[in-house]
C-alpha cells in the first residue's frame, strides 16, 4: 500500500469516527437512513472519492479490524497476556471495539478462557468483603429507619452510577478489567470498615438517661 493510500484510509477511518451514527447503535441518527446516507455523501467529498468507493472501503476495513481484535482477544484468552496487532490500522480503529462482537473458534477456547478468567481472580486477589452486620452495635428503630429511607432515596443515583460504568468496563482488556475490580472493592471495604467505626463511637458517646421511675 502507498503512502497516500494509508494517508486516504486514516483519513477515512477519522472521518467515519467523527459520525457515530455510521459505527454506534446507541446513536440517535443510527437507524435514520436519510441522515447516514448524507453523512456517507458528505464523506466522499470530503475524501475526494466516489461513495460507493468509500462505503465499500469502511466494509472491509470493519472486517480486518474485526478479524485482527478476534486475534488478539483469543491470544489474551489462550496466554493470559495483553496482545496486539500488527495491522497498520488496528489502533486507528480501536474506537470500534465497543461495538465489534467477536467469538472465539470453539467452544473448548471458551471454556479456556473462563477457567483462566476464574483463576486470575483467585491468583489476583485475597480481598472479601468482611461481614460487618454482626459487628455492628444495636441502634434504635428509628435510627435504622432513617438509615434505610435514606438509602432508598440514593438508590436510583447509585444504580446509574454504577450503570454508568458497564460500558466502560468492557473497554478494559482482562487484566486491567479484574484490577479495576479489585481496586474498587478494596476502596469499598476501607469504606465500610470506616462506616463501622463511626457508628460504633456515635452509638457509645450517647450519654445514659436514667428512668425517673426508678429515681
């Protein structure tokens, strides 16, 4: 391939991920046929190119790319190890993975790479969440009914917190994935440790009423 043949590709590859509505099925124009056709129209001049050349083009550059990441994604899978590509355009086109699903081979490949999944977690970690309700001191009712309304209201905002993050997560290859969780149930057990602690000390430094019946 020329230089300006790599130079008229990177250009396209920039061009098509500048137009999500071409790669994203979340997008709002993705299913619009009539604003996806003017943006292809909108390309091609843009590249100097007929657009049938251009659509036909991105076709077969999805499928190399699709092809090289199966590659890549199978040797993670089958060595425990980061792997790459060495297709010109593969990092150009990482913005794609999100929306590339790729297979492995065989399903004995699948359960490879489950039993390697299962063992890098074990391996990776020793970190479990201790059970803390035992250990907490009895509060009263209406304490415990405020904890509870209170949670109830933040539920919603955890949960698309939370949400929030699933799409970036699968971004991550295997390793980085498995020590991000890690991270995050070290940081949510130093949480909930220091979450004990101050209640056990509110709940202690609550001074002693005595009964006046008993006066």
């Amino acid at each position: 391939m020329s230089i300006a043949d790599v130079f008229l590709v990177n250009k396209l590859i920039k061009l098509i991920k500048a137009n999500r509505c071409l790669y994203d099925p979340r997008s709002e124009n993705h299913s619009n046929r009539a604003f996806v056709n003017s943006v292809w129209k909108s390309i091609a001049v843009d590249l100097g190119q007929p657009e049938t050349f251009c659509r036909e083009k991105w076709i077969n550059l999805r499928s190399n790319f699709a092809r090289e990441l199966r590659k890549t994604r199978r040797k993670m899978y089958e060595e425990g190890v980061k792997a790459s590509s060495q297709w010109v355009f593969y990092e150009e086109m990482m913005f794609l993975s999100p929306f590339v699903k790729t297979r492995l081979a065989t399903v004995e490949n699948i359960t490879e790479h489950d039993d390697l999944r299962m063992k890098m977690e074990r391996e990776s970690t020793s970190v479990e969440l201790e059970p803390i309700v035992d250990e907490q001191p009895e509060l009263n009712n209406s304490h415990v009914d405020g904890k509870r309304k209170h949670v109830d209201e933040d539920m919603d905002d955890d949960k698309m917190f939370l949400l929030s993050l699933h799409s970036k997560l699968k971004e991550l290859p295997l390793l980085d994935n498995l020590a991000f969780r890690i991270e995050v149930h070290t940081l949510l057990l130093e949480k909930l440790k220091s979450a004990m602690k101050q209640s056990t000390v509110s709940v202690g430094s609550e001074p002693f009423k005595q009964d006046p019946d008993c006066v």
